[in-house]
C-alpha cells in the first residue's frame, strides 16, 4: 500500500490529468468557434501528410490515432479549407490519395513555428531530465486512458 506521499502524488496526478483534459475540451471549443482555427487531429493530417506524403483514409487514420470514419470528416474540412486534396488512385479506384496542397504545407510550418515558440516559453524552466520523466508520465497516462 502506498505510503500517504505517495497517494497524494497520485492524487495531484490526477487532478492535473482532469485539469489537461478539461483544457483540451476549452481548446477544441475554441477551435470549433473561430474557423482559422487548427485542431489538433487536423494538425496531426497535415503533419502527417508533410511527413509521409500521399495517404490513403485508412494509412491516415492509422498515423492519427483515430478511425476511418473520423478521418474521412477531418478530411473534409481540410479539402474545404484547401488545405489537402483527395486523388484516386488511377489502376485502383477504390482507393482514394489525401495530399497535402501548398496551402496546408505553409499552415502547418506556421503552426509549427508558434507551437515551438509558445512550448519553449511554457518549459523554459524544465530542465530535459525534467521534460523526459513528463513524457514518462504522459506515456504511462495515454495508456491508463486508453484502458478505461
């Protein structure tokens, strides 16, 4: 049994993880109202598609963690926003290409740019033996959550 600094380690744990998840539901809210907005499965696509280049619905869902389904709506507010285009593929028509356009390539470098910027102010006093054992720890949570 854990001794009772332990527990309230686990505890303050907890509620910083219920803290995090409530800030993700503010910034999708956020994202849901002001149409320049970037959520983050679309940033991970266009990530994505930068780095792996043309994909089918089913490789993208894999890469983003997420289904067929959702992908295929994520998909289409990103041709909408012409940020990627869809392609079939000529000796398989069945099967449809995601590529990222120019346009999506300029905005994700762009959020690039102001994620890296913004996360070296909000850890500038971590030191990397700090930032390696949160990444431990946010490991360790992605797999309790996706458990629950």
């Amino acid at each position: 049994m854990p001794d009772s600094a332990e527990a309230e380690a686990r505890d303050r744990l907890a509620r910083a993880a219920y803290t995090l998840s409530a800030a993700d539901a503010r910034l999708r809210g956020r994202v849901s109202r002001d149409q320049n907005a970037l959520s983050f499965p679309h940033a991970r696509a266009l990530r994505t598609l930068t780095e792996q280049g043309p994909l089918s619905i089913s490789r993208l869902a894999g890469y983003t963690e997420t289904t067929g389904a959702a992908v295929t709506q994520l998909v289409n507010g990103l041709v909408k926003a012409g940020y990627v285009t869809r392609e079939r593929v000529a000796d398989d028509r069945r099967t449809v290409l995601v590529r990222i356009t120019e346009s999506g390539r300029r905005r994700h470098e762009d959020r690039e740019r102001r994620l890296a910027t913004a996360f070296a102010e909000t850890l500038n006093d971590f030191q990397p033996d700090q930032i390696a054992a949160a990444i431990e720890v946010m490991t360790a949570m992605t797999a309790f959550y996706d458990k629950l």
